[in-house]
C-alpha cells in the first residue's frame, strides 16, 4: 500500500479550503485526512509505505521515503519504483476509505487485471494499483489535476496493453464544498472532526456578526 503525501504544513497543503479555513486549519485538516488515510492502509492486508514530501512524525509500522521525480506524474513514477511486487497507491484526499474498501480493491488487482484505477469525481483518480511497478513510468506523459487526468490515465495504461480495472469512484477533498461532504460520508473520524471544528468556527463567527450588526 503506497500513500502518497505532503506533510501538513501551513501554507502548503490544502490551500484551495482557504478561505472558509485559515492556513492553520487548513493543514490540520491535511493533517487528519492523511490520519486516517494512513490508519485505513494499515488495517488493510499489505505492507503500508508513505512517500511524503516534506517530514513529519509516522506512525509505527510505516515505512517513509521521500518524494522525489519533479511533477507530479515523476513523483507517482519514483514512488512506485523499487517496491516489490503488485502495490495498490492513493494519495490523502479521500479519508473516507476504508480497510475494506482497500482490501477489494487490492482483491480487484489480484484477479485478471494488470492495473486497477479508481476514478474521482473530478475527472481526476483516487487509486492506481499496478501489478509491475515499473508500469507507473507511464504516468510521465500523462497531464496531471485536470479534468481529463482519469481517462487519459486509463487509456495511457490501456494503449501499453495493460488489462486495466475500474475501481469504485470517490470524491476527492479539493474544496471546502468537497470536504463537508466527504466527512459526511465518514463522520467518526480524525477528518470529519477537524472539519467540524472549522465549520463551528465558522458559524460562531457569522453568528457573531449578526449579533454586532444588530447591535450597531
């Protein structure tokens, strides 16, 4: 299982939740959507690696090395080269997986497929499982975080002669909109509280607002 990550810097991560959230927020939510990503991978029945740009304190049990490989098609490619076997790689924008869901998708690889891919609701994807690593070079010509990514993903894979398998598709956290549903979707985890904190925030100081304009 390979997780692909920034470390939840201010300022760095999830800058497109700002506003309503302020830098700070912003990477605690980065901070708990990759929590419980990480938390996820490990119930899940592989090995758990974290390619992380950037350095942070990991859990026990998960195997760090750094990003490496310029854009972000080069950094998916680096992350997968050097890793045994079939490897199944999400990144931390869908907290809402879980160690099932990981597990079918991993059962999915196992089966008469030499790739699977999950695709996002953006266009984009969530999951690439690959049997041979070395088949994650072919996401150097692939242009990423556009709306097309998914299908060009595909048929980049497709067009080398890989059987390629679609996985479920999911929403990514890209936006604020996007992370109140997606804490919905898994509202006892470290995501869904960190969002909650913001929103209460958030409707404290509208509230607030109120109160002084009313006054005034």
């Amino acid at each position: 299982m390979l997780v692909l990550a920034k470390a939840p810097v201010p300022g760095r991560v999830k800058t497109r939740l700002c506003p309503p959230c302020t830098p700070g927020e912003a990477a605690r939510i980065a901070a708990a959507a990759l929590a419980d990503t990480l938390a996820a991978a490990a119930g899940a029945a592989a090995d758990t690696v974290l390619a992380l740009d950037g350095r942070m304190a990991v859990p026990a049990g998960v195997a760090v090395r750094p990003q490496c490989g310029g854009a972000l098609g080069g950094r998916i490619a680096a992350a997968f080269a050097g890793l045994p076997g079939r490897v199944l790689q999400l990144g931390m924008d869908t907290p809402q997986v879980t160690a099932g869901l990981l597990d079918r998708c991993l059962s999915a690889l196992d089966g008469a497929a030499d790739a699977v891919l999950g695709p996002a609701v953006d266009g984009g994807w969530w999951a690439l499982g690959l049997h041979d690593p070395a088949h994650a070079g072919l996401l150097a010509g692939v242009p990423m975080s556009t709306p097309d990514t998914g299908r060009l993903t595909a048929a980049a894979l497709r067009e080398a002669g890989l059987r390629v398998r679609m996985l479920p598709t999911l929403r990514d956290v890209d936006t604020w909109p996007d992370a109140v549903a997606v804490a919905g979707l898994a509202p006892h985890g470290r995501f869904a509280a960190a969002v909650a904190g913001v929103a209460a925030g958030t409707t404290a100081g509208v509230a607030a607002g109120v109160v002084r304009g009313t006054a005034g």
